[in-house]
C-alpha cells in the first residue's frame, strides 16, 4: 500500500530551527509538495521537489532523497506565525496525491 | 500563484437539506478539480477527482449519490451534498489543477459545513 510518515507534533521556540521529516512508500513518484495548513484554513503551497537535494526558499528549505524515500521540511528563524501544521504529500505514478496526516507545529515564545 | 475562490465558506444547514458547494478558478482554465474533506485535527482526504465535462471519480467509500459532483466548465466544479446528516458537518476543500502544470496545486478557501 502507499503510505506516508511524519510525526504528529513538534515544538520548538521563537528563533530557533526545526526540521520536518516525511518518509514515504508511494507507487511511483512524480514530486513531493510541502503544504503549510493554520488552523480552518486551507493548505498553501511551501515547496515541489522532484529531485533529490535541497531547494531553498527565504526561511523555509526543502529536501529530497528519492533513493531513502525522505524528505524534511527546514524552518529557520522561527516565529510565531509558523505555528501550523505542515502537510507532506508525494505525487505517484498516476499523479494522485498521497497525503500525510500533518505535523502540527507549536511555537513557544 | 492561481487563484481558486470556493463559496460558501460557512454553511449551516438543518438535517436532511441539500447543501451546494461552489469552486471557481478565477484566473486559470481548471482541466481538473480535487474536492477533499477533512475531520479536525486529521488530514486531507480526497473525495473525488473531476476533469471538465465528465464525470467525476470518487474515491472507494465515497458515495457518489450523496456527494454530487459536477465539473461544468474549466472554471466551476461543484459539490452537492444531499440529504445532509450531521455526520457530514467537514471542511469541505477544492483544489484545482491547470494546463502543462507541474502538479502544484490551488487551493479554494474551504467550506465548513454544520449540519444541525
């Protein structure tokens, strides 16, 4: 079956760094997305990668390992804002989406 | 990015009504549109695929007669959902995928629905 892997929740304080980690077992791949979900809303896209390394993008940096099936979500700079929960979907063969059940991030002061 | 609007975003209905669910994608042609509930605190889970003038794929364990689908035109799907019961009270989500994308997709604003 397909499946996909992230803790549940993390904590980390305002400032610091934290990083997200999603293992997954999908039939196929065609891209692993990073989506950022506050609280009653819907997700906004973070990140797309398709090959293996990182992707960097302002705060937030995304990495791929397509050989270890891994991927992780780098937060930088935390604030409090980033206090959401972070969503790792993987695209299979078919294009369908696979999608984690999130990883709720708590930020303390 | 694209733009997807959903309407409405609160819906409160009495139990047994019938509830539509718009979703518009306003500055690109949708070729297909995702409709997706989800339960508090779980993730998403997808309900049905739809791609424009045909009928939609729902998701095993999706009823098909409760939830109407229709993708009309490559900018509106919408959600029907009949005979509404409390246990469907969700946030309702649709996503919509253009031309040559590279799979990123737009998400609506999100419906939530309470069914009294």
């Amino acid at each position: 079956g397909q499946n996909i892997d992230q803790p549940t929740e993390m904590t980390a304080t305002e400032g610091a760094i934290v990083q997200i980690n999603c293992t997954y077992q999908t039939s196929g791949f065609n891209g692993l997305f990073w989506y950022q979900q506050h609280a009653g809303e819907a997700p906004t896209f973070l990140s797309y990668n398709v090959l293996d390394g990182l992707e960097e993008k302002g705060r937030f940096s995304s990495f791929l390992s397509r050989s270890k099936g891994y991927s992780y979500l780098l937060l930088k700079e935390l604030q409090m804002k980033d206090s959401a929960s972070y969503l790792c979907a993987v695209m299979d063969s078919n294009y369908q989406l696979i999608w984690g059940a999130g990883t709720k991030l708590i930020i303390k002061p | 990015g694209a733009v997807v609007s959903q309407h409405p975003s609160w819906v409160i209905c009495k139990s047994g009504t019938s509830v539509k669910i718009e979703c518009r994608s306003l500055d690109f042609q949708a070729t297909t549109m995702f409709w997706y509930r989800q339960f508090p605190k779980q993730s998403l889970m997808l309900m049905a695929t739809s791609n424009e003038g045909s009928k939609a794929t729902y998701e095993q364990g999706v009823e098909k007669d409760k939830f109407l689908i229709n993708h009309a035109s490559l900018t509106l799907s919408t959600l029907t959902v009949t005979s509404a019961h409390p246990e469907d009270s969700s946030f309702y989500i649709c996503s919509a995928r253009g031309y040559g994308d590279t799979g990123e997709l737009f998400f609506g604003e999100g419906s939530r629905l309470t069914v009294l």
